[in-house]
C-alpha cells in the first residue's frame, strides 16, 4: 500500500518505516498540527514537514510525518481543531497499518487557552482550560467558565 | 423539583426550578419581613466578596440571619490570605471547611464555576465579572410575579443592553415564560447579537428601538438600567444618549395603568426621585425582595431535609 498518494515517493518526502503520517491537513496549519501534538522547542523526535503543496482533496495541504510515535486516538482527535480534514496513517514496517479521520471529543481539556483575558482560567489557578465542542464543521469552543465563544482564529489560543 | 447542588447561572435553571424558588420565596416573605425562625440555626454562610457589594451582601446577610443562621465574612482581600497570593481554588476550599455554603462575587469570569470544582458546599455565584448573577435575575422575576404578572408579560428593557449582565440574565429567563421583550438602548449599547439570537430561537418575541417614547404606552413592566459615563468617551455624548433614558412622571402620562418600573439599582439620575411616590414605582420593593429569593435558595440548598 503506499504511503501517500498526492505526492510522488521520492519527490519531497521519503516514505517512514514506523510512525505516523497525518495528510491533508488544511495548508498552512502543519506547525501548529505539530505544536498540538506537544512538538516543539526543542525535540528528539524525528520529524518531517511538507507545507503547501497541492492537493487533490484540498488546494493546498500539508504533510506532517513523525518517526517511531503511533499516535493516540486522543491526540489524533486534537487535530480536529485546525484541521478537520486531516487523515492519519499508522506506519508499521512501511505499510499503513491502520488510517484514521479526525474527530473532535464533545470537550477539549488543556489545548485551547479561552480568549477571554477576564476569564479565570487565564490566570494562575490550579485548572486547565475547557471547552466544549459546540459545533464540528466549523469548528465553536464554548469556554466552561467564562462561556465565551472561540471559533476564528483557534490556532492563536493554543496552549 | 430542585435538585440543585450550586446556583450559578440562570441557564442552570429550567422553568419548573424557576417556580420553585418563587413559590418557597413567597411562602418564606413573612420571614423576610421579620418573623422569627430557626429554620438555619447551627447553619453557617459564608460571603466571600472580592469585589465591593451592598445589596447582594447585605441581603444575603439578612437571608441567613433572619433564618437563625449565621454569617462569616472575607471582609477585605488587603491583609487576607488573598493578598498573600493564595489562589481562589485554595480559598474555597478552606473556607469551604468553615461554612454550609459560599457565596461569591468575583471579579473575574467563570469564578463561581471555578469554586463550584473545588468547594466542599454549595456555591451561590452573586456575580463573576460580567458574566452571571442568577440571584439578581431570580428576584427580578419574584417582582414581576408579585408586582405584575409573568404569564403574557409585555416588558422593555431600557438602557446599556450591551454590558449589563442583568438583563442579559433576565431576558433569558423570561424567554423561558413567553414574554415580550422589547430592548430600548442607543445604537452604541444595543444587546449582543448572539443573545438576540438565542432569545429569538427560543420563540420569544424580540423588538429593538431607540425611543424610549415609543414602548412606554404599550408594556407591563419598565426595567431600567444604568448608563454608565465610562462607556462614552465624549461627555457631551453622554449626556446626550442620557437624558433620551431618563424618566419622569409626566413621561409615564400614557402608560397603562399597572406599569411597574423596576431598577436593579443604584441608580443615577435615570429615573427622577419624583418617580418615587407614583403607584408605578416598584425598584424598592424589587431590592426588598432580594431577601425572601435569596432564603429560598438558601433553604432548599442548605436547608434541613435539602
């Protein structure tokens, strides 16, 4: 089975022989896909990023590959945030073993800072953020606490 | 009917639970007035005021004392533990050894929800920020049932519709009633879209003006706001949109006859002190009711057999 159809093997990407690949991931939006997954600053993983090349099912994509990590159904649902077209691909031996779609959890719990500067879960007590998922397609967070609304720009609010 | 553990918003709060409060309130009135009871002797309430209250504080105070119960108090944040940096979670959960119930305002919001996670007892939310103070919108309505009538009620609700959480609440609830709202406010202080919107979607009956003049003939119930100076950059702005709020006996002529006009008080210069003594004024009583409401969330919260 191959990897990932839109782009040519050998062209931008090589092929990973265990990780996970998430494709189709709105273009543009791959950073924060990886500061989701809690892939920043300084890292150990093994990492590739391929950002805005086309796409068949989006005009622009990006690819995200992370070596020798499965990730969770947990986090992959994360992803949902800012990319809610994004497939995941398990790779085991260089075969995908397993693809997933994305679905959002009815709430999101530490991810997304609300965007209320007022609201008490912007200031130091011992909570994380919550939202809940008001609707998917597009995406509206609910604050639990404040109850303010957050649907543009949800890439800015994440923690 | 009321199954309640924390009063935090009115959104918490179906029609059925609504009746309930008011029915418990209306029964516990004589109380308010100063019968004695023992109804919470041995109770302790606790009033955790971060931000400076009158009303609320006192009436909640008068709630519990005249039920036999008694009052602890945070009394000013400088030279508590706040100001030592301890954090809210830590303090509700501390006083929440203390007392059978919190109540608090905070000036932050979501702050209520926040001591709900963390308190042992029940908390009574008395306003976080600009977000919910169900117990003001609760003894709104105590008014409107007893001064006026909830079922058909026709109602404007006059003044800053954008930053006042009190009728933000308020028309909330009475789209759980059925009622007419009619929302009177300059251009610049209209109620948010998304509330408009979830009022319409819920069937209610929602018409916007800018003319005081033109509802004042035609509602049940004046609810008046305050509007607040700091909103308008330009004084003479201010006191232009102002005076267009204010009433006056001789600008309630037309009104039916059993107009009430309520206010969540203090208020400025909106309504004239000549309003006073017409049968139309009814913002004292309203205030006054704040006791039998809030004993009756307090007996069916922390009450025996609750």
């Amino acid at each position: 089975m191959s990897e990932i159809k839109d782009v040519p093997k050998g062209l931008r990407v090589k092929p990973i022989n265990n990780g996970t690949v998430i494709d189709h991931i709105a273009g543009g939006q791959a950073l924060n896909v990886l500061k989701i997954l809690g892939i920043y600053g300084i890292t150990d993983a093994t990492v590739s990023v391929v950002m805005n090349v086309e796409s068949r099912k989006l005009c622009k994509k990006d690819i995200v590959k992370i070596e020798d990590r499965e990730l969770l159904e947990e986090e992959v649902n994360r992803i949902a945030l800012i990319a809610p077209a994004a497939s995941i691909n398990i790779i085991r031996d260089g075969k995908v073993i397993e693809k997933r779609t994305v679905d959002l959890p009815d709430e999101i719990v530490g991810v997304v800072r609300c965007q209320n500067p007022n609201c008490i879960s912007n200031t130091l007590e011992p909570i994380k953020s919550r939202m809940l998922v008001k609707t998917k397609n597009p995406v509206l967070l609910r604050c639990i606490y404040c109850e303010q609304p957050l649907t543009d720009r949800i890439a800015e609010y994440l923690i | 009917m009321f199954k309640k553990r924390h009063v935090l918003t009115m959104r918490e709060f179906s029609r059925e639970e609504i009746d309930s409060v008011l029915d418990m309130a209306a029964s516990l009135e004589p109380y308010a007035r100063g019968r004695k009871s023992d109804m919470m002797a041995g109770k302790i309430l606790a009033l955790l005021f971060f931000e400076p209250s009158t009303r609320t504080r006192m009436s909640f105070e008068t709630a519990m004392k005249r039920l036999g119960g008694g009052v602890i108090n945070l009394g000013p944040a400088e030279g508590s533990s706040i100001s030592k940096g301890e954090s809210l979670a830590d303090t509700v959960r501390v006083i929440g050894g203390y007392a059978d119930a919190l109540v608090i305002r905070h000036p932050k919001e979501g702050s209520a929800r926040l001591a709900s996670q963390f308190s042992p007892v029940p908390v009574l939310n008395a306003g976080d920020g600009a977000g919910h103070h169900p117990t003001q919108t609760l003894l709104d309505l105590y008014t409107i049932k007893k001064e006026s009538h909830l079922e058909n009620l026709s109602i404007a609700l006059v003044g800053d519709l954008k930053y006042g959480r009190t009728v933000h609440s308020l028309a909330y609830a009475l789209s759980l009633f059925g009622a007419d709202i009619t929302l009177v406010s300059p251009a610049s202080l209209r109620m948010p879209d998304p509330i408009k919107a979830d009022l319409s979607s819920k069937g209610t009956r929602v018409r916007e003006t800018c003319d005081l003049g033109e509802v004042i003939n035609n509602v049940d119930v004046l609810y008046m706001t305050r509007i607040q100076r700091e909103r308008f950059p330009d004084p003479v702005e201010y006191n232009k949109v102002a005076s267009c709020y204010r009433i006056t006996p001789e600008f309630m002529t037309g009104a039916r006859e059993g107009l009430i006009v309520m206010h969540p008080l203090p208020r400025v210069d909106e309504i004239a002190p000549s309003v006073d003594g017409t049968p139309h004024a009814r913002y004292f009583q309203q205030s006054f009711y704040g006791v039998p409401v809030r004993m009756a969330l307090l007996k069916m919260l922390i009450g025996r057999g609750a």
